[in-house]
C-alpha cells in the first residue's frame, strides 16, 4: 500500500526524518595529531579529502550578516589558502559582498560529509589586491570569464532570457579578444581567521572539536565539548 499523502507530504517520510542518524565512526582527533599551524591542519585535510575522493573538496559553506544582523548562507568554492586566510571570488555588489563591506566579518565551513569532518574558518575580511585576482582570473576558462562580466549577480533579473541576452551581447563583445580583463566589479575575499575549529564525528555524538584561536600571544590550542 502506497503512503497516505497529504498537502504534497508523505506521512511516511516525515515519520522517519526524527530516527535519521548516522554512525560517526572516523576514529580519534587529539591534540597529538595537530599540525604546528591551523594552515597546515586544514590543507592536510584538504588533501586527505581530495585523495578520498569527496566531490569538491574546496567547497565550502559562507555566512555573513548584513548591517541589522540578519544572516544569510550559501556555498562558495575555496580558491586561495595560505598563512593569511581562506580566499574566495565573487562580485562586488552581490549581497555576500554587501554583506562584507558593511561588517568585514565572517565564517566558512568545509563539510566533509563522507570523511565525517568539518573544519570552521572565521574572522575579519579583507579584499584581495588585484594582482593575485588577475593571476587567479587567467586560471579561470573563458565561458566562467564572460559570465562573471554577463552577470548582475544577486540582482532580480526578468527570466531566463534575460541572462541569456546578456551573455550572448558579452560574447559578442569580447569575440576579438583573446585575454578577457577582469571585470571591475568582480574580486577576491579573503577570510582572516581568529577561530578555526576542526571536527572530527565520533561515536555516541562525543565529537572532537579542536580549535586554533588567536591570542596577543599568537595561536593557542583549545578542546570544545560536542
């Protein structure tokens, strides 16, 4: 017999949904197994995430609140890291960046669902100079070059068409142009981190969570309970 569906949800489904769960059994993070810097921890983890093969590893989930604390999250790829933060591209005036401007603070979150591990970044933003912009630009193929001029991001836009008109007017603009520049309302963030916090599931939801925080003093380790 076929579930009883009521108002497009099935009884059955939402039935379900508070047993969901899943078995965290990754193994033991401890102190011991840290890296000297929060940089090194996280690419190794980058790196053991790419060789386990887990679709976009460099993917990482960005909040950041507007000037009257409202938050607002999405999915951003990492394209920079190093000593100084987790970097990010994007446009200027999308409401991300808004976001930015008005607060110069926010966190990402790289969700390894597979490895079951998540590792948190946040802290103060800064824009990338435009040099490392223009070099990371070049890395990028020409279709991602035109869109980023084409489109208005975060904009409210009058269908599907409307978008496509834009990137076919862009295409037209640039047929002759073998180097596209960077667009000037198009850059790099870069999140300087104060806290980063790796998470490692365990059984019995005993998760380790080991933070790199920030001191007058320079980095010290801490230990947060699930």
């Amino acid at each position: 017999m076929m579930p009883e569906i009521k108002d497009g949800v099935d009884d059955d489904a939402v039935v379900r949904l508070p047993g969901m769960r899943v078995a965290y059994e990754g193994g033991a993070f401890d102190e011991s197994a840290l890296a000297e810097t929060w940089f090194a921890q996280l690419q190794d983890w980058l790196n053991q995430a790419v060789s386990a093969g887990v679709a976009e590893p460099n993917a990482m989930v960005l909040a950041t609140t507007d000037p009257e604390g409202r938050p607002s999250s999405r999915t951003v790829l990492c394209k920079g890291l190093d000593e100084r933060g987790v970097v990010f591209y994007t446009n200027y005036t999308s409401t991300k960046s808004h976001d930015l401007t008005a607060t110069r603070y926010a966190s990402v979150t790289f969700p390894w669902y597979p490895l079951q591990r998540q590792v948190h970044v946040r802290g103060e933003v800064e824009k990338v100079d435009i040099a490392e912009t223009t070099e990371y630009w070049r890395s990028r193929p020409r279709g991602s070059q035109l869109g980023a001029w084409a489109s208005p991001q975060s904009r409210v836009v009058d269908g599907r068409r409307a978008l496509d008109t834009a990137l076919h007017g862009i295409e037209r603009r640039f047929a002759d142009v073998e180097n596209i520049p960077v667009p000037p309302h198009w850059g790099g963030w870069r999140v300087r981190p104060d806290i980063v916090e790796f998470w490692q599931g365990r059984e019995d939801r005993m998760h380790d969570r080991l933070r790199y925080v920030r001191t007058d003093d320079g980095w010290q380790i801490k230990r947060v309970a699930p």
